[in-house]
C-alpha cells in the first residue's frame, strides 16, 4: 500500500526539515526556482529560527512515522542570536539523547548550516540523507 | 470533528504549480478535512480576480481560516494578510503554503510523488490554521524624530538627509570633532576628492539645518523604549570630567560609528622596524609632504606594500579576521599612483595574495602597472620577511608565485602594511544597543540583500563600515538607505508589530529563570502571578525568536504562531499520506 511502504527498494524515507524565514528557507526556495530535485518525501517547516526547535517535537515526528529531521540551521548568520548554532547543536543533541533512550538509532537526526543561497549544499544534504536513512531502514517498527 | 470554517485555495500559478502537481485531485482530497468548508482551485491567486472571489467566499461563507497554497511565502504572506483584513477575517488566522519553490519546482520530474506531497503539505497547513487565534498586530505611534550615532562621513550625510524630509536629528559623535576617518584623508579616489573639504562641507551643511542638534564629545549610553518611541541617554563629557546627561525621545536610531584601523602587533611584518608603515599612517605622510614623497627630509625611493595585513587571517590564529576588508587594495593602489604622480622615479612593489580591485577601480590597477608599479605575488602559508638592515634601509625577502617561487630581495625605505578594518571596540554601545554583531565582530543586517541595513532590533538601523568594512562611497549609499528606511517608518506616524511573540503560561511556570538568562534581549522577567514567581515576556522587547522556548523545563513557553500544539498538528498533517482519509 502506498505510505507504507517497508524495507527493501520501495522504502522512500520521510524526511522533516526544520528551517528558519530568513536564511535556510531561501535557500530551499532556491533550489526549487533552481528545478534542483530532491526526493518530494522531504518536507520543510519553517521558523523565525532554529534555537526555537523543540528537542521533543523531533521525538515526536519520529514517533509518528518520520523516518529522520534535518536542522537547516543559520549557523553563524542568524540575525537573532549570535550563539544560535551552539544553541541548536545542543537542541540536535538533546533531539538524539531523546530518540536513543527510546529506542531509535540517534543518527535520524541530522544537523548543518544552509545559508540563503545553499540550494546545492540543500539538495546534497537530502540526497545524502534520504540514502542513509534508506539503509538504516524504516524508523516505526511493526 | 472540527468546528472551524476554513477556505483553502490552490493556486496554478499559472502552470508553474498546476503543471507538475495535479491541483484537481489535491482540491478533492483537502476538501474532505475537517474544517474546510470551502476548497478551489484558482489559476492565479494573487490576481485581483481571486482575491476578489476569496473575499466573497470569506464573507458569504463566514470563514474563519484562510490557506492559501501558492508560492513562497517570502511572495506573498502580505498580500493575502491585507486580503483577509479586507474581508474581515483576522490575518493572523491565514497560512500560506508553499507549494511552488518546495514543491511543483523541485520535484519536477516525480508528477505523483509532488501531488501527494502538495496534499501533505497542505493537510499541515490546514492543521496549522485551526489551531490560529485572532492576533493584533501591535500599534505604535511614532515620534518624528531620529538619532544619528557616530560624525563621521555616513552620519553627517545621514542627518542632514533625515533633515531634509522634515525629520529632527539628534547627532552624537563621541569624539571631539566631527569628520572622522574621512576628515584626516587628502585625496581619495575615484574622484580625486579630497577628504577634508569634503568633510568641511557637510559639516557648514548641518549647520545650517535647525532641526538638526548636534553633540561632540557625547555618546549613547543607554536605551529604552521601542520602534517608534526610543528613550535615548545621551552623555556629554564636558571640561573637567564634568558629564552632563540628555534625554532624547527618538523613533528611530541609526548607528553608524565606523570603524578601526587594523594595528599590527609588534614585529608583525616588522611592524615596529623605523620606517614600516600602516596605510592610514602611510597615507598621512603622504598628505604631508608637498611634492616628492620624504621621509625625515630624504627621498622615498623604494616603497612595499605588502596587502592583506589583518584581512583574511588563517583559522588557528586566536579571533583571526577572517574576512576581506576590500577598500584596502583600492586604497594601496591609489596611494602608489599618487606616489608616482609625485615622483615618477620612485620604484614601488606591491606584494599581494590576490588583487581585489573590484568593479571600476579595476582601471586604478591598470593605471598604476603603466606608472610602473610591479606586482609581486606571495603564498598564504610564506608570507613575506621584514627586516631591519644596517644601512637604514628596510629588507623584504618573498618568494613570488608569479615567477614560479624565485625568492626575490627588496631593499626598502618604506615598508606599507596595507592593512583593513576592524569593528570598532565600543563595547558600551553594544551593550546599550543590545545589537547583534556576526562572526567577524562587525553588526549583523537582518539580511544582506533584502533588509541591509534594518537590524533585529526594530527601528535600529545600521550603515557604513560599523556593518563591514565599505568604502566612502558605499558607505554613503548604505547610510542613505538608512534614511529611507528610517524616514519609512516616522513619516507614516505609526508602526505595526508582529504579534508573533512568546507567551508564558503561568500556571505552567515554576520560576527557574532559565529562560531569562537565554534571552539576550532582556524581554523575559520575574513577574508575579497570584502570589506566585513566573516569567514575563516584555512585549516591546521580545524578537519573536522563540530561543526561550526549548530551555524551559516544564514547557511553560509557546511561541504564537509556532506554538507546540501547531507544530505536532503540522508534524501530523505531513505524515498523513496520499488520498488517505481521517481515520
């Protein structure tokens, strides 16, 4: 059935991506005026900014039947605050504190700056991601 | 089952949506949600023709949600905001899907794979919707006055623009004169301008402008208050050590305090050797001296420059600049010209990493090989070797990549260390202004193309080389765009605030403080609720960041707009596949 596809070739990973107004969401938005593909899997929420994700809501769309999240951080360009990407490094390791102590492989959760015109770096980073998590395998189980 | 009544639209975008996603099917799945009472394809919904059909629909359907899913929101999120206030409806109760740049563009090739995607996205945004509360934006009336921090060349065009558009200015310069860098510069290029008359000149025009008051020996130590309505402090350091200070009540404040010259530390390129020069103690020398270029009465004959001094420092250094300052090639080639316009035997060799005369100053590059200059190029991991000779001169050893690595041996008289542009040390105005600074130390812009000059404090803005380092002329246009955007805002007579701010339940709230010590705004406080501590938030103050937000131990902190039941009901929506129905 579709949406429940398991292991094996058929299985195409859910991927969350948190991104923020400013700095990575243009840079998502590039790579789609760009026509760059990545898998339509991905989804992308966006937010004023990273430091504002919640480590839990990352447990909870894994919960639910995201296979893995992508942080689409500022890193060191978001307008708000100057120690945003040690702010979200915690958040993303909290996120993986979270997701092993209930039993799923912490590498579900990935992290890395996208600027406003990383549409390449963006599409890499799904590509690669959307692979590894393939191997990895559905993260629901049963 | 949902007792909300919300109207979705999905746009064709005139085929850049409709030719990749099939819009039919994903109006036929959402209509079905809970909650949507009307769901339409619509082939352009920023047209007036839509626009007009929604707000029928809203009004005739009573809606009390609106999605549209269109293109990105960065388009068009205030477009269908004042489309909703027009019906009726509270904008703040509208979400725009982005359907077009995360969605029909990128998956071009995958007709089905974006279809079900669009319908996923969407499902989100609808969960998102019903879960929105009428907001006010906040309303504030603003005072037609500005102030203008720093005398240098950006803040005195600054005033006397604001001036000019019937704005009063108060203009702060810390020190004793107003004219800064510029003021102490001979001729500049491109024009051949000459910095003190250029200086001298906007002076006598502030000077003749009533509505601007001006301060020396003055600078901003505290600030209050809001977009529209700042209390500044202003401290004048009188004779005696006397300080006197003035309240000013201002809308809008513009920072434009420049910068510093990057100093050398000692022995650094031989940084302290008798005759080794940084360019701005260069350039005064060469101000000085009328004619031939002398130096303790004799004859220049033999000049290096060696660039990129302080710019573009390696990574292991402790706080290296990392940067490119960008005005100094222009400003050594330049110098070298006028050198050899001065004495055209003098011999002059540049050692460069690489050559940043950028746009038009392309052509001073080209002027100063044909006046002879010769151009030597240097690795970034062997960088030339200063040293002090017997015989007075100065000896510059380097290798040039440009020769294939011949080591070459320059006897000098003077040695320029072309160097760049530090942020200013004023920690006392950062700490007043509460303004972000970026990696290499210089304020942060909100955004460098789009918003250049605003900051994330509201109604703060920044221009000149405090932003990174510009030349006079870039400084002056980004000053300019300062006024604008200033004047933007105090002309209208009030301003409007995103009410998409923290909020704090208190009955949540056990008062641990960790959400105040994260706040670098100051907008969290200790506050009392029935007898009880709980945390604050400071409407004025708060960005809408929502950093508070996960540091807070009993989840006490929700972000409007991005609250956490939102954000799980969102989660939901995406994950809930193709055509399948609410179970």
């Amino acid at each position: 059935m579709a949406g429940q596809a398991g292991e094996g070739k058929d299985f195409l990973p859910k991927i969350l991506v948190f991104s923020t107004h400013n700095i990575s969401d243009p840079g998502i938005d590039l790579a789609g005026s760009s026509h760059m593909h990545y898998p339509p899997t991905v989804v992308v929420a966006s937010m004023p900014c990273s430091s504002g994700i919640k480590p839990g809501w990352i447990l909870y769309a894994v919960e639910r039947g995201f296979d893995g999240v992508f942080l689409a951080t500022d890193g060191e360009e978001c307008a708000f605050l100057p120690d945003c990407a040690e702010r979200t490094a915690q958040i993303a390791r909290k996120a993986q504190e979270l997701l092993s102590q209930n039993g799923y492989d912490p590498q579900r959760v990935r992290m890395s700056a996208v600027c406003s015109v990383c549409a390449e770096p963006f599409t890499n980073h799904m590509k690669e991601f959307s692979e590894a998590l393939r191997k990895l395998g559905p993260a629901r189980k049963g | 089952m949902s007792d909300r009544r919300m109207g979705v639209y999905i746009c064709h975008c005139g085929g850049n949506i409709s030719d990749y996603v099939d819009v039919e099917r994903v109006r036929q799945t959402i209509v079905n949600e809970p909650g949507v009472v009307v769901a339409k394809t619509v082939v352009s919904a920023c047209s007036d023709d839509s626009q007009q059909q929604m707000i029928q629909d809203i009004r005739e359907q009573n809606l009390d949600g609106l999605v549209v899913a269109s293109c990105s929101p960065k388009l068009h999120t205030f477009t269908f905001r004042s489309l909703a206030r027009r019906a009726g409806l509270n904008p703040y109760r509208y979400t725009q899907v982005n359907v077009r740049e995360q969605c029909s563009w990128t998956h071009t090739d995958d007709r089905e794979g974006a279809t079900k995607k669009a319908i996923r996205l969407i499902r989100a945004g609808i969960a998102r919707t019903g879960l929105t509360e009428p907001l006010e934006p906040i309303r504030i009336d603003t005072v037609p006055q500005a102030l203008v921090v720093g005398g240098g060349i950006a803040g005195l065009r600054a005033a006397i623009g604001l001036a000019d558009i019937g704005i009063s200015v108060f203009l702060v310069e810390k020190s004793a004169a107003f004219g800064g860098w510029v003021s102490r510069f001979g001729e500049m290029y491109p024009h051949g301008k000459n910095g003190r008359q250029l200086i001298t000149k906007l002076i006598d025009e502030v000077k003749k402008r009533k509505n601007i008051t001006s301060f020396t020996n003055a600078e901003l130590v505290e600030k209050s208050g809001s977009i529209g309505n700042f209390n500044a402090k202003i401290r004048v350091n009188g004779k005696g050590g006397k300080k006197d200070d003035i309240n000013v009540n201002v809308g809008s404040i513009i920072i434009a305090t420049g910068f510093d010259a990057y100093q050398p530390g000692e022995g650094e390129y031989g940084y302290g050797v008798d005759g080794v020069f940084t360019l701005p103690e260069f350039k005064e020398l060469l101000d000085k001296s009328k004619g031939v270029p002398v130096r303790n009465g004799k004859e220049i004959k033999d000049i290096v420059y060696v660039y990129c001094v302080g710019s573009r420092q390696p990574e292991d250094l402790e706080n290296p600049n990392r940067y490119c300052s960008r005005y100094c090639c222009n400003a050594a080639v330049h110098s070298s010209i006028l050198v050899s316009e001065r004495n055209p035997k003098a011999r002059q060799y540049h050692l460069i990493r690489d050559m940043r005369t950028y746009g038009k100053y392309e052509l001073l590059y080209g002027e100063s090989r044909e006046r002879g200059s010769t151009y030597l190029r240097f690795g970034d991991d062997d960088p030339p070797v200063v040293e002090k000779c017997s015989d007075g001169k100065i000896k510059v050893t380097v290798k040039d990549l440009l020769t294939f690595g011949e080591e070459m041996e320059i006897k000098a008289d003077v040695v320029v260390l072309v160097t760049g542009m530090v942020p200013k040390k004023n920690e006392e105005l950062v700490g007043a202004l509460k303004l972000p600074v970026g990696r290499d130390r210089f304020y942060n812009e909100i955004h460098p193309k789009l918003r250049p000059v605003e900051t994330v404090v509201d109604g703060v803005f920044i221009c000149g080389a405090c932003q990174g380092p510009k030349n006079s002329s870039e400084t002056v246009a980004s000053a300019l765009a300062a006024v604008t955007q200033s004047a933007s805002i105090l002309k209208k007579g009030y301003v409007e605030l995103d009410p998409l701010m923290a909020v704090v339940y208190p009955e949540l709230c056990q008062w641990c403080g960790e959400c105040e010590k994260v706040c670098p705004y100051s907008a969290i406080e200790k506050s009392g609720d029935q007898g009880r501590e709980v945390a604050r938030i400071n409407k004025a103050g708060c960005k809408g960041c929502g950093g508070c937000v996960p540091v807070c131990p009993r989840d006490a902190i929700d972000l409007k707009g991005y609250t956490d039941a939102q954000m799980k009901a969102m989660i939901d929506g995406y994950l809930r596949d193709g055509d399948t129905p609410l179970s």
